[in-house]
C-alpha cells in the first residue's frame, strides 16, 4: 500500500513537471523560470529513492539506471540554464528526455 502511494506520487510530480515544461513551450527562449520545476524535480528524485528502498533488493535495474540517467542529464542543463531562458535545444532536450523517462517507466 505504501509502495502505491508513493508510486502515485511520483506520477503526480512527473504529470507536473511535464505540466511545466508544457506551459513554457510559447515562451521558453523568453522567460526566466520559476521554481516550481525544481521543487518537482526533487520530489521526483525523492519519491524514486523512496520506491527502489522500498523494493530493495528487487529492484528492475533495467529502468532505474536509465531513467537515473537521464535525471542527471535533465539537471544539468536546469543547471547550465539556472537564470537564463532556454535554448530551443536545451528546451526540446528537456522534453525529449522526460518523454523518454516515462516511456522507460511504462516499459515492461
């Protein structure tokens, strides 16, 4: 029960960090950012270690390692973009690469 509510949790901060980069898409070389993709970020980080100590030791290490990854990936370049706008990379990257994180999670 605690895994599902945890796991719940986790989609609801990926539903809103997607929320966020979805909302930016009209003026994303424009606009210096809010916090709020950070603060869902780190709960996306949290929640995910939560799942695999909660799985321990059964965890599918075939979508941890990646979808880690692609966390590390997705950090820094919130971090080379920390008060600046987005690049139309950086901000198609960051689409890309979540959009690949899910897929990665639906993927049995």
């Amino acid at each position: 029960m605690l895994f599902s509510i945890v796991l719940l949790l986790h989609f609801g901060c990926f539903l809103g960090y997607l929320a966020v980069l979805v909302t930016q898409r009209s003026d994303y070389h424009t606009k210096t950012r809010d916090h709020k993709g950070l603060l869902l970020g780190i709960a996306l980080l949290v929640t995910g270690i939560i799942m695999v100590a909660l799985k321990y030791p059964h965890v599918n290490y075939y979508k941890v390692v990646p979808k880690t990854g692609i966390f590390l990936l997705i950090t820094l370049i919130n971090i080379r973009f920390t008060n600046k706008p987005f690049t139309k990379g950086a901000y198609y990257a960051l689409v890309g690469l979540t959009l690949a994180a899910a897929g990665i999670a639906v993927w049995h």
